[in-house]
C-alpha cells in the first residue's frame, strides 16, 4: 500500500517535470552557454566570478553600483552601515594563512580565501562563502567570522539555502553570527532584478539571463504554475515526501559506494599480480572518499597513490583526480602530483554532482565510468611508479 502511495507521487511529479520541461522547449530556453561549455558548476570560475562580476561598480557591465544595490534589497539582513558607493569587489580574496582555532571558543580561528568579497572605504566588509557541490572546511565560517571581526557580515550562499556544518562554524550561530542565503531564493530574485536593470543592453542581459536558466536548472526551479503545483503535491503528501527524501540521500549515497567498490575489486584483480597494497578510506556520505595503492615494499610510509574523491567534495577544487599523495605531511593530505580523470563531458568528474550519479545508474555509462577509471589509474601507476618511490626515498633522507 505505501509503496503505491510513493509511485503515485513520483508519477505525479514526473509529469509536472515533463510539462516544464515542455515549456523550457516553447520558450526555447534548451541552449545555455555554461552548460555547453561544461562549466555549469565550477564555484569558482563560474559562479564566483560571474556574481563579484555583477556586484563589481568598476565591472564591465558599467552600470556601476546598481547590482550591489539590487543584491542588498534581497538580502535577509543586509549589513546596515556598508558604503554603496565607495567599495571594491574581489573573488576568492586571500585573507591570510589557515590556522586552526581550539575549543571552546576558536577565537584564534583565521585564514583562507573567501570566495566573494566586499570591503567599503571604512572598512566595513560582506564575506559570501559560496557552495555548489563542494562541502565544508574545518572552521571555515568561524575563521571568515574572525575576519575583520566586528566590522564583517558573513553569509553562506548554497543552492538550497541549509545551515553550515557543525565543523565549519563550530560555535556560530546561524542568523546571528552568519546568514543563509539561496540560490533558489535570493540569487534568482536579483537575477530577475538585475535583468530589469539590464533591459537595455542586450549583450549584458542575455548573458544574465542565461545565467539566471542555468540557476533555475540548478535548483530545479520550475515555471510559476508548475512550482506552485508541485508546493502543494508536497503539502498533501508530506509523510510520503518525508520518507522519499531521506531514502534519497541514502540511495546517492550508496551509488557513490558502489562506484568505489567497483573500482577497488578491478583494480585489485589487475594489479594483484604485481605485490601492490590496497586500501579504502571514507564512505559516499563523507566529503572525501578514497581509494589508497602501494607498491608492497613501500607500504609502511605516508606517501601512496591516492583515486579521490568518490565522497561529495575533495581536497583540491572538488575535482575527482589520481595522484601521488603523502597524508602524513606537514599538511594534511599533501599532493606531489595529480592528473584529473577525463570522461565524456564531465570534466573534471565530480560525485558531488547529482546529475552525473543520475548518470551512473544506466548501465552502459556505468560500465564505460568504471572502464575509463580502471584505464586511467593503471596509466597512471604504471607512468608513476618510479617517481612515487623516489618521493619516498626524499622524505627518508630528509627524516633521517
């Protein structure tokens, strides 16, 4: 019976997918630039870059400070005493050194980059931390709140608009000490916003409102009608809505592993010949998820060949890559060497993206996907080999 109950919604909201999608092809709305260039999720190149672009008085779309003005009207709180009218904008700004704060307080928490920001002519400062698909670094927020403190109004920009992990904001408090804005909601707010603006520079507004088609693609943002309808699908089936979501997760989750898996046992079976050391760390619900390979001689150091992520982020840019890896560096993780794996159009390939393990649930794109790894990670082992025993013989020469 409650089996029925789910196939009767899903059924329900695949139609209202559909009859969407049926208007996307009237309004001829199919070709997106970010999308053909396969750059639809990049935080930084994309996202980043394109919204500071907007926000930027000085930007070329020489408007001046009409975006920021536009942004700040749909802001939750928006910071009462920032400048308008004499600031500067800066993408993934440097803000020192990375240093971990101790509990119970973590006010020594500082450092890192901060993927927008705005500081006004009194010091006055807007830290947005934007996240797509990447997931949290330790005491992130807390080390942007420490910034500039007292003077920073910090807020955590995800397509749907949840809190911070515990990990990244530790004693913060949302909507006190940081606010959350969406996608869903605030970005295509001000895009619509923006597009008014824009009216009459065709070039500029085209270019956000392709911006504003990928958004909505993004968050699954669906037409006025069409959203209004599937708000209330929900409405009447909540309990049933309840349960989809939470197994929903789970089932992400366990595809991620399964990929994993997959690529262990293979790799296992064509390298088992050739005395190397396997090993697994992490699981598809975590931010990083590995697998770990040694030749059997140099098992007892830090330094391996490491496949990651496999989990919902990574440790540089999110990208899912093979290198030579030393995780008993000075710091944590060190990378001597990576190459990005290359399959179809996702490049790089990235497991947090939730249409490309849509993706992997068809067959035929799930056996090339674990071919292309298998392919790859032995190119790469084979062509690495050497310089992966050297490294070793480097840090015991430096150690000894």
């Amino acid at each position: 019976m409650e089996s029925e109950k789910y196939k009767n919604l899903l059924g329900r909201t695949k139609n209202l997918i559909r009859q969407n999608e049926k208007l996307i092809k009237a309004r001829k709305e199919k070709f997106n630039l970010f999308e053909i260039l396969s750059v639809e999720r990049r935080e930084e190149h994309t996202h980043s870059a394109f919204i500071a672009e907007l926000l930027n008085a000085s930007g070329s779309h020489l408007l001046g400070n009409k975006f920021l003005n536009l942004f700040l009207e749909v802001l939750p709180k928006p910071p009462k005493d920032f400048d308008a009218e004499k600031y500067w904008v800066e993408p993934e700004q440097n803000i020192g050194e990375v240093y971990q704060g101790s509990p119970p307080k973590y006010k020594d928490a500082r450092g890192g980059r901060i993927d927008i920001y705005l500081e006004d002519h009194k010091n006055n400062s807007i830290s947005i931390e934007n996240k797509i698909d990447v997931g949290d670094q330790p005491q992130q927020l807390l080390r942007y709140y420490n910034h500039n403190k007292g003077k920073n109004t910090v807020y955590y920009l995800t397509l749907t608009g949840h809190q911070a992990s515990e990990e990244s904001c530790c004693v913060l408090k949302a909507e006190e000490d940081y606010y959350c804005i969406s996608y869903k909601i605030h970005i295509i707010q001000w895009l619509e916003l923006c597009l008014k603006e824009a009216s009459g520079q065709p070039i500029l507004r085209e270019s956000i409102k392709q911006y504003l088609i990928l958004i909505k693609k993004l968050t699954d943002t669906m037409g006025k009608e069409e959203d209004k309808e599937l708000t209330n699908l929900i409405l009447e089936n909540f309990e049933s809505v309840k349960v989809i979501n939470k197994n929903f997760y789970k089932a992400v989750y366990n595809q991620r592993d399964k990929i994993r898996d997959k690529v262990y046992e293979r790799l296992k079976e064509k390298l088992g010949d050739e005395n190397y050391v396997f090993e697994k760390g992490g699981f598809g619900k975590d931010l990083q998820s590995h697998i770990w390979v040694t030749p059997e001689k140099t098992k007892d150091t830090d330094i391996w060949f490491c496949i990651s992520s496999f989990g919902y982020g990574g440790f540089i840019d999110n990208d899912f890559f093979i290198g030579i890896v030393d995780y008993g560096g000075e710091n944590k993780e060190d990378i001597k060497t990576r190459k990005l794996f290359k399959f179809d159009k996702y490049e790089p390939i990235n497991f947090g993206n939730l249409d490309f393990i849509k993706g992997t649930t068809t067959k035929d794109f799930y056996d090339k996907l674990i071919e292309e790894i298998i392919d790859q990670s032995l190119d790469y082992i084979k062509n690495n080999k050497d310089r992966l025993i050297n490294e070793i013989k480097t840090k015991n020469e430096i150690t000894h």
